[in-house]
C-alpha cells in the first residue's frame, strides 16, 4: 500500500514497448532522430498549433528551462509559495535564470487567485531600478494540492499579468491528470487560455523520463537549443526521451493513464467521504488524496504499513488551521495503483 | 556505412533487457533505489576502494558537476584546446562552474604533456588578484583523437601539477575503450595514477543513456546532490539509469563492448595501412580512426554513401599541416560495428 | 526640508578633506596603499580584535560579497521580507551568490524575532536535495523601518540559528546610526553578540562611497580578494575609500555624525509627540522617522515643499493596519540635516 | 622613478576641484544628479551624436558590464589573448555575462588583424549547438602593448565581423591616450569606425575613478540599469563620478593629460632610441614604453630604484622571441609623469 508519490512506478507496457521499438539501428544524435521529429509533430497537433518542444528527462529541467527561457535574471517569477518551483527544485530556477528571484504568494491548495497576484504586482514598481521586475507568472497545473485550474480561471490570470507584460508559465507534472479531469482539449486549457509555455509531464504519467517543454509561440524559443545544451540536457540518443512521449501519446494513451489515476483518487476520496470518519483537506480534483490525520490515525496507517507522506499545511484555507496532533497526509494514485490497494485502503481507514 | 559516431546506436541487447526488467514494481524515487545502490557497490568493487558514484543521463552534465565540483567561479580549468569540455559543449563548464575559465592547451593527437602544464601554470601568477586561479587539469581518455593515456603519463600529468595543488580529472566519455586498449586495470589508470574524479561513460559504449561521475576522494562529492538537483539531473526514476549500468558491468560485458569496438577500429586501421594509398592522421589506439583524405578520396568515400565527419586538423603534430584540398576524416565504431562494415568501408578505400 | 534620505548630502568637511589630502603623490593600487593599509588597522582596534577588511563603493556591494562569501548557490539566506538584501538590490544577492535563494520572513518594525526564525528553519528540511539549504541569517541594524537591535536580541537570534550552524551578517548600513543610539561598543553589539560579517557603512553617515565588509573571523574572508576584483569592486586607487574611512574613523567622527543625526530624529519625533496629532508608526531609535499621514496630512506636507518617501505599511505590528487614506512618511535625519530645518518641519506639523 | 602603472597617481587639480566643488547641498540619488546628467550631455556632445552613458569606478566594472549587456550566456568574446578581460580581471566578464567564453587570439603587440577574427570566425560553426557563439570583438585602445588602433584598421575589423553580425567593443582604458595620439574626433575612432560600446577610461588619466560604459547605438543599454544596480555598481552619490567626468571634459582637460603623458612616454622612447644601445619591444605609440631588457640591465635599474613592471613576451611578433636573460620591461607615463622623472630615467639607461 505506497501511497507516496506517482513517480515511483517504472513505466506503463505500452511506454516501454516503445522503448523496446526504438532501440534497433542507428539513429541521428541530439534529438535529430525520427522519433524526436515524430514527437514533435504529435504535439502539434495535440495542441492544434504550431509549437516548438524540447525533450528533457526531468520536470525539474523542464520548469528551470522554461523559466529561464522567458526571465531575465533580474526578474521575477511569481508562483504560490509551496509551488514545486518554489520550494522543490533546490534553486535551480534560479541557477537556470542567472540569479533570478521567485516570489512565492498565498492561496488556497496552491492555486493562485487573481487578485492576489494583482496586488502583488502593485507592491513592484515597474522601472524601478532597485527591484526585481516581475516578468512571468507560473501556475502549476494540477496543483501540489491536487486541485485543477478550469480555462476560465487560467484566463483571469492571463488577464490580471497582460498589463504589465508578464509570461504565463504552467508546471504540468501532472498536466495529463488535469486534462483528464477538466474533460477539455489540451489547447482550451492552456494557449487558448493564455498559457506563453508548458512543462508537459510524462514521468509522472506512465513514462520512466520524459518532460517536454512546450512553446505556445516558437519565437519564444530561440535560445532553448543552446540553454538545452549546456544544461547537459541534450541527450545524444534522444530516442531515449522521443521513443517514450511517442508511446504515450498514441492512442490518447497518456490521457487513458491519467483517467485511471484520477478514477483510483477519487474512489480513494469518495469512499473516505462515505465512512464520514476523517476530513480531507481539500477537494480530490485529480489524482491526490489529502487526508487530515488525527495522531492515532496517522499512527494506525503507518503501523498498518501504509505509505504515504506527511504534506504541509501552508495551502489550508486561510484562518483553518490543524488541531494540535493533527497532521495532513498525502495519498497518491498513479496509473499504477490497482483498486484492490485502494479498496485495502479503505478498509484501514474504516478501522476505528 | 554510418562511422559517424559511437552515439547512433541504441542499448546494447544486455543493457536494454536490463531497463526491461527494471521496470516492475514501485521503487524509492531520486537515486534511492536498489538498481542505484547495487551500481554504487559495484563501481566500488571494479574501482578496488570506496568511491562517491552519481549517475546523469549525459556526459556533458557529468563533466559539468564534475568540474564544478572542485573549481571555484574563480578558477580555471586547464585542457586541450579541443576537448569536449572546451569546445563540444556549448559553456557548460562556465554554466555549472559560475563562470570559471577553461584554458585550452596544444598537444598532439589531443594529448597533453606535462610538460606543456607546467609552462602553462608558470604563467599563471599564484595568489594574483588579476587573475583566475588554476584549479584543475581535465584530460580525455580515449583523446578526441582516439589516443590512449598510460598510467606512467597521467601520473606525470599529476606531478606536474601536484606542487600547485590542481586536480585531475578524466572525461571517460571513452574510458571503455581506453581500459579495454591498455589491458589494465580501472584503478591503475585512474585513482592510482591520480585521477581525482572521473566521468565514467556508458553511453557510447552499450547504453541509452547512462553516466556516472566517480569521486575517489568520497569527501570531495559533498555539494553534489544539491549541484545535480538543482542542474535537474537528479532522476526521480533513478532506477532507469541504475538498470543500464547494472547492465553494462555484470560480467565485463562494458569491457567486452569496449574490446569489440576497438577490434572493429583497429580491423580498419590495420586494413587501410596495408592498401598503403592513405595516411593516418594520428595512431589508432582505441575506437577511432582519422584518415587524411586528399579531395579526391573524400567526394569517393561520400558517392558512395560512407558517413563520417570532417574532423580538426588543431591536433595534428607542431609543424605538420594538410596539403591544400586535404581533410581529415573521423571513422568511429562502435559495439554494434559489424565486421562486415568495415570490410566494406575497406573495399572501397581499396578502389583508385 | 529634504527629508527624503541620508544619502543626499555630499561628504563631511573632515571626509572631504582626508580624501584631499589623499590626493597627492604616487601609491600602490588595488589597496595595497598606506591609506587603506591604516584603515585595516583602524578597524582591528574599533572592533578591538583581529578583522579581514575589505573597502568597496556600495551597501548593495558589500551585502552582496559578505553574503556570497558564506553561502553557496543551493544555499538559503533568511532575512526580513523588507529588509534591502531582499526588496532593494535587484537581486544583487542572488547575483553574487550564484543563485542562492533570499528568504524574506516577517516582523514588527523589520526586527526579526527568534522564534521567527526558529519556526522557518523548522520548515526547512537538513539535507534535503530538493531544498535549498538555510546557511545564513541577515538582519539590519538600524532596521530598514529604523528601529535597533539590542546586543541581548542578537544573541538570542544566534542561538536561534546555531543549531543549524547558519552565519550571521549584519547590514550596517546606518551601523553607525546604532552604535551612537545604543551607546555600546562596535564589539559588544557584533561579533560579541554573534555576528560573523558585517557591511560597515560609511555613506549614509558622512562618506560619499565608502562601505567595508568587515569579517570577524578571517578565515571566512578567504575568498574575497577573487570575488571583490571579479565583480569590479577592487579600486586600482584605493585610497579614494581608504582616506574617506580615515577621516570617518578619526576621533570618532562617525559617531559623532551619527550622534547628531539620531539627535535630529530624535528632535523630531519628539516634537510630533508633543503636538499630539500625528501618530508614529513604530519608534525613533536612530536617524528616522516613520509618521502615519492621513491623506489631508500628507498633502499639507506636499504642498508646502516637504520632501520625504512614502513607506511600506508591511512592517507595520501584526493585525494593525492603515485607515483607507492613511499612508507612511519617511522622514530621514542625516549628519547634515540641521535643527532649523527640523524646526521648520514641526511648524508645518503644527498647523491644522 | 616609479613608472609601474598610470594608476598609481591621485586626481588631477581641476578632477579633485570638481570633486570638492560637487560636495555642497544635497542631489537626488543613484545617478539622478545635476553632475551626472551633465555628464550624459558631455559625452553626447563629445562624440557628437545620442549615446546612452553609464558611470561606474572600475574598469574591470565598464567592461563586464559592457560585455555582459551584449553577449548571452552561450556568447563568446573574441579578443587578444593577453586582453585586459581574457588575462586580467579575474573571470569579470565571465561573472557578468553569466558563464560566457573569452576566446583569447594572438596578434603582434596586443593588436588584431581582420585575418586572424576571420580565421577564428570560420573555426566556430554557426547555429552549432555544441559550440558557443561568436557574439562580440573586443579590442583595447591604446592596447596592453601601448599600440594605436587607427580608425581604418577598427572599419576592418567591423567589416570581418559584420557577416556574423557581431558587436564590436572598445575597451578604452586607455582611449584618451590614443585619441590624443591619433589627432582624429573621439567619433572618427568609435562609432565612425563601427564601435559599438566603448568602455572610457578616466582612472588612469586624472580622475580617481570614473569610468563611462558608452553606448553608441541607446537601445542595446536597455539592460544596463538593472545589470549596473544589481552588480552593486549604482552609486547613490553618483555625483561623486559625475563630477570627474565633469572636471576632466571641461575644456579638453582629458587630452591634455593624455597628450602630456604621451609626450613623455614619447620622450622616454626617443631617448632610448637616441642611446642606441636599448631595443623596444614594441613602437611607442601612446603612453608606454616597453624595452628589451638584458639581465645586467634589468638588474642595474632595479639597482638604481627604478620601479617598473615585467611584461609578457606573448604579444612579440610571431617567430621573434627573447634571448636567455631577456625580459620586457614595461614603462608607464601618466599625466602625473614630470620631465626630469624621464631625464632621470634616461641618464640611468644612458649608463654601460
């Protein structure tokens, strides 16, 4: 029963049937292989635009790059505070973009409002020379907390950043989760919403190391070869990466990952809903479950050897704190989990 | 005909049954599972002492944090003028190590001499505020040319060096085919003969995309997890890399790789001596050979659809240069170079 | 009446006239002159112990290098959320540092409590990969809203931070300002008290570019001569900030200077008092003034010439706001503001 | 007899009565002062055309922050390899520009030809993305050996380098030395000529540090005000600069110090050629003199209390080297230089 995270299993049949395929005869190094180019293809037509994307083996990668793409290093790139980017990345933003800041604001289950970011942008003077200038805002999609940003929300955003000028960044680890549930095209929920740039996420999702960061507008990409290169991500046989989103996204295979994973989360929550006996801390949106644990609760779980890791509570809703002893725990579904372990779930947390 | 380089290929048939059976089950995730720490035991044992092993998915990350690693924003890096740290890729050094400054030496065939250091050093002022502080001699194992180092010259290289305090590292971006040419042991040509860190290389040698850098001074690899965090080369499927060098070292089959490809090189090498009508730009002594080509040979070997690249002519012996019209061609084989390939190519270098 | 800050007057007349006598003759550059040589010695005995001194042109450089000097690129510095390290230098810090993350936490009046600091350093996990590393504390003394940190405050700020083995620096930029108010010996509200390096300033209080990061153990300065000459800092004619630190430090004219301009503050504010229509925001402990101007105030003061800043109300005592309409006046004393422009500032004040 | 460096004087009168003049009243801050927005028109008018200026107090600080702006993280910087910014700065344009390449070439007497640019240029594979960019040229006038660009010898070298589209960089240090030399418009030898950033230097002609990054083209110095703040080189008494330029532009002031350190250096070199019994390492053109030492004569100036410097021996022409014993000695003039300091001088040459 390990709950811990959705990158802990390898890759889905298909993924790997993939890699499998891709492994016989020569192929051009540094992404100039077929596979790549067919990728490449692929999402743009997922995304019914042209794009420009480049493959990387790890979100963190993905994000630093992307950011770094789009932000002068003396700008700044607000985000929630608990955001991955923020607080899980050790800084590499900030190493990718020369010494820019991340301004992390508040808000609930990770997701920005837009009135926050707006008051916000009032506190940084446009011009000033003493001030890191605020030039992208990054959203994460589905959010640390597990809950989803609908296309109208992402606009408001978009809205509350155009008059001065900022990018808008999504962090799609779990892109395809949201995708899932939202139910909407992949462009709905991200060009057409105003989304400059996307780490679209596969490791997460069925892949063993596949990001990929996607240009809304390929001008916005020019110097991404060359970032890439020197980050050390190019990888030589980039049919490595290619081999993998090209398993994924044939046959809406990703988006078949992603509805399972969510369906086994919201099994999860809806039948801790039904036993009445534990609070979630916030709505299970996509393929998280975030459990308020009341210290003997905690200790049963683990004694029962359930996995599942302790989560912050700096996203509860403002003024709802935890009682004393009370801690949040997270349970995460992947396109690995089977029912039977959310079933045997269950039947712990339905334990006294 | 493709001898354009040994990174066409895909996995070798071990290394990628290796990958398939990594791929059940739920593993810890950034480098904590049991493929990573079985590999960290094994580069222990062919090493014949206690190592720090971190595994990236590209030699030019591993040469970056490497480099990083041990030289400060303010140090520089001495090198040949031509090796792939100085001019195949595209600043990482400078990006990893904050700026800090590769210094390109000549030396034949890619080879550096001590003494061509030590003159290098005595123009580097100690203590000088004015200037970088030298801080490290990188040398490349097989050379960019193909060149092999012997134990008895790297640990030249290192007295030359030791009075100033620099450390040695070797990009083994080759190190197979370097250890499979010289018949002796990994730890003579490396930490016994000095070497402080190495880039030990399994991509061009059977695996997808597999590399480790191997700290003999454990004490040294101290910033690495955050270095490779935050450059985003820390996996969280680590076991991806973990299973192909678990692939690569069971029984030699890294060495065997090594040893085919460099049979394949020298099978060419040989076989072009003895049609006598080609001069060979610098010895084959690992995987590569590098033919000087007069115009007329170079437009043959292209109509008739052999690939390989131009290669500099900057490490040719002082003094010596091409005739006008002449190129020098790179030949590169590989673990998966048939012998019947080279026959080919030597059939036609056999024609007029 | 310019009260806008303590950076507009030019020089005082000794200052000036040290930087004058300076003048003539040849000396040794990049500080290795007699004035600069006196100055290092100078601080050894205000601080009555061994320092390593290195003189520089700015505040933001001086913070910037005293920081780089003791926290790396994965590193956290933890600071108020107001203070200049943070909200003033555009991301100088973050420049010099190689990425290191500036993590603003909250307090009253920008004086950061220990338990402050202690729930954030709880928050931050040792060891962590995908975090960065708190490795430093900075704190303002006077506080950017004016207010002075007790040598029993700091104290208790590192025990706070000891168990975790972070550094403390101090930005002096108004150190001067204090000292003079504390009555206390540089040492005994320093290194006495737990501070490791201090930005000296020299600016605000009389010089026209002269700052000094002043490491109290020598050993942690080590790298600053590459630094400081790497970032432009090092003078070839040094002696320009040497001779302006003489004339400060001589005869304790930069307390002096900064005696008179808490004494004007301290007039000032004494007199808002006494009027009783206007309420300060937090107290006058040095050289400012921070007044709560509704919006009929503010305009008065505007209209009839008064020059001053408006302020951050994010300092302002926990759950204590503004009125709508309300704003902060910053009124800044200087060694050059005199009684009668104070005068001339209450009259206004007076009036209705 | 000190001819070491021309930075070992103070200020000239009229440079230290401008200082003295600036000091009285208050000025707005961080360069908004009467003092420095004169200067920006001084320079307008000096180079007689729009030119965005910015003052800094070191050289090494006008000429990372020049390079910085025009280069990208993945730019390389031609130059000669013994250039102020390849050996002498300590990795300041590497720091600045976030890890970009300095690519040292050769040329007699710190001078570039067009042959060697272009030579270089065509070994650096455009769009490559496993090599660095060729973004700038950098050259220095007066050069490190004391030599003078003329105006059609920069033309050609903006003509080798305009297909690539790079930019073209003075670095000026010693720029009033060589304009003074040529007799021709500060226009004529920059931008006339294709110089896109001049780095101009006051410290080593009668200033005590002033130095002016100027933009001939306004728009690339977009960057520059957060680029020059967050490095820590925005001084909040900007006058304290203002105010040099201001003494050293009025009425040509600058040249006269110029000319009369060229007159004496000129001086200096005439008498060695009167003796007949000296060799000078490179024509006088500016204001150095750089003479062949024999041991016996390097020993007996030394002996006499000349103070001079060694210099390198990588700038002789190509295949002419020193003979054992020989070293290069380098004389320095500055405007602080009296003829009888040369006399003096002369008569200890003029001994056996």
């Amino acid at each position: 029963m390990n709950f811990v995270s959705d990158n802990l299993a390898g890759a889905s049949a298909p993924v790997l049937q993939a890699m499998l395929a891709a492994n016989d005869g020569l192929a051009a190094a540094y992404g100039n292989d077929a596979w790549t180019k067919r990728v490449e293809a692929l999402f743009a037509e997922l995304f019914e635009r042209e794009v420009a994307v480049f493959l990387v083996t790890s979100g963190t990668a993905a994000n630093a790059l992307a950011l770094a793409s789009l932000v002068q290093p003396w700008g700044a790139v607000l985000c929630h505070h608990e955001a991955h980017v923020a607080a899980d990345e050790c800084g590499a933003p900030e190493f990718f973009a020369g010494g820019a800041k991340i301004v992390g604001l508040p808000g609930e289950g990770c997701k920005l409002a837009p009135e926050v970011v707006t008051d916000q942008l009032a506190r940084m003077r446009p011009d000033s020379l003493h001030q890191v200038q605020p030039q992208m805002l990054s959203i994460t999609q589905a959010t640390e907390c597990g809950l989803v940003y609908r296309p109208d929300e992402i606009a408001a955003l978009k809205a509350a950043i155009a008059p001065r000028g900022l990018k808008l960044h999504m962090d799609g680890a779990r892109f395809a989760n949201a995708v899932a549930a939202l139910g909407c095209s992949p462009a709905e929920i991200t060009w057409k919403a105003g989304v400059d740039v996307l780490s679209f996420g596969g490791t997460k999702n069925g892949a063993f190391a596949a990001e990929a960061v996607v240009f809304f507008e390929p001008a916005c990409a020019a110097e991404m070869p060359w970032r890439r290169k020197r980050a050390g991500h190019t990888l030589s046989k980039g049919r490595l990466i290619g081999a993998q989103f090209e398993g994924l996204l044939a046959d809406g295979h990703w988006l078949g990952l992603a509805g399972h994973a969510n369906a086994m989360a919201g099994k999860l929550a809806a039948g801790i809903a039904a036993l009445g006996n534990t609070q979630l801390a916030w709505a299970c949106e996509a393929n998280e479950v975030f459990a308020i644990l009341p210290e003997a609760r905690r200790d049963q779980l683990k004694a029962r050897g359930v996995q599942f890791i302790d989560w912050s509570d700096g996203a509860l809703p403002a003024g709802q704190g935890l009682e004393p002893g009370e801690t949040i725990g997270r349970f995460v579904c992947s396109f690995a989990t089977r029912p039977e372990d959310v079933e045997r779930l269950l039947a712990i947390f339905a334990e006294a």
